[in-house]
C-alpha cells in the first residue's frame, strides 16, 4: 500500500512539473504586473493584450529597436494628444520601454468608419520595425485546436508566433485597411497547444500594421 502511494505521488509530481516547466529554463523575464493590472500570466483560452508583454527588459521581455517609447513616451506627450479625461495611466503606458505603445483616440481611430471598431482606449503595438517582438507568460488552461482573432490597423507584417522558441505558426493580416488607424477585425491563424500551464509565447513582427490583441478561441479541445 505504501509502494503504492508513493508511486502515485510521484506521478502526481510528474505531471505536475510536466504542467509547469515548459517556460524554457534560461528564461529571465517575468509576467506584467502593476498597481492596475494584477491577474499576472494572460490566460488562454483568451485575450493576450500584447501592450502587456513580459517584464524584464530589452533583450529578455522584448527587443526593439530604438530605446524611445514613440507612443506613450513622445506622442502622447504632445499637447493635442493630451485629451481631456484620459488618465495618466494610458497616456504614458510603460513609456520608459522600448515597446511603442498608444491607444485609440476619437480624432484619429474614431473620426471615420472602420470595418470593425477597436475598443475605445484599446492600448495596440504601433512604430513597428523590422526583427521586433515581445515575450508573454501565458497560462494554458486547456490543450486542442485554436484559432486566432486579432484587431489591427493597415497591412500584413509577416508577424510569426513561437511557443517556448519554437515558432508554431504564421499570422496573416489578410485585408490592408489604407491606413495605420483604420481598423478591421480577422482571423489571422490557428493552433494547436499541447502543453499546459505556463508557456513562454513570443510574437515576432515587422513594419506594417497597429496591432492590439490575440484571442485564442478553443475550436477543439484535445482528447474531445
């Protein structure tokens, strides 16, 4: 009985550590949190906000190529930027990173008709350049098959996914919108997780678009 229980603790803590050690091991970067977000690794099935990459720095949380924040840590420095009720907050979003970050404002992503609205205040990825990306811990809750949505502004830029820095699929922005601030929703790919719990995923991207989020929607959970 007693063999018998041992052996079930460890294959408890098999699986365990199965669950939680995909992140690779040399990994230095750690979940965003701050005083406003709190709930730590990004969950899928879900919304990963890709403005709340990882923290740890150029080189380990992202890379980028130049040390300005051109949204949060410029633009939204200039007076006509400043609207009136947006919190500091937003306006200045991490703006001592690299990562170019903004958000939808009503005299540029509101003034005409998009194909899909952005959410109001939606903070987006914007000022990409070429070999830029960012690291996210995401919690898998559920392995199967996704599909991937995501809100963006203006053209393909041949952004790729890696899991655990292995690339895993292509994402394809399929309609240019004209323009970085007119907005369409689609389906830019799907993938299969295998691995549960944290999991390292790294977005790699180009010039070309605004990019906001990626939902992960469960078509097919594995073994179902």
């Amino acid at each position: 009985m007693k063999n018998h229980s041992f052996k079930l603790t460890l294959l408890f803590t098999l699986v365990a550590s199965s669950l939680l050690a995909q992140i690779p091991k040399s990994y230095k970067g750690k979940p965003f949190k701050d005083a406003e977000y709190t709930k730590g690794p990004q969950a899928i099935p879900g919304r990963v906000e890709l403005a709340y990459y990882d923290l740890g720095g150029e080189g380990v949380a992202y890379h980028d190529t130049d040390v300005i924040n051109n949204g949060s840590g410029k633009l939204n420095r200039e007076p006509n930027h400043e609207r009136p009720g947006i919190p500091e907050y937003l306006l200045h979003f991490r703006e001592k990173e690299g990562v170019d970050i903004s958000f939808t404002k009503d005299f540029a992503d509101f003034n005409h008709s998009n194909k899909v609205d952005p959410k109001v205040n939606q903070l987006y990825i914007g000022w990409q350049e070429d070999g830029e990306w960012t690291n996210y811990t995401v919690d898998i809750k559920a392995p199967g098959r996704y599909k991937i949505i995501t809100v963006y502004g203006f053209q393909d830029n041949k952004s790729t996914l890696w899991l655990n820095n292995q690339k895993i699929v292509d994402l394809i922005l399929p309609e240019n919108t004209g323009d970085y601030h007119r907005w369409t929703q689609a389906t830019v790919g799907e993938v299969t997780f295998t691995t549960t719990g944290l999991n390292l995923l790294t977005l790699y991207y180009n010039k070309g678009s605004n990019l906001a989020y990626l939902d992960f929607v469960l078509i097919k959970e594995q073994g179902k």
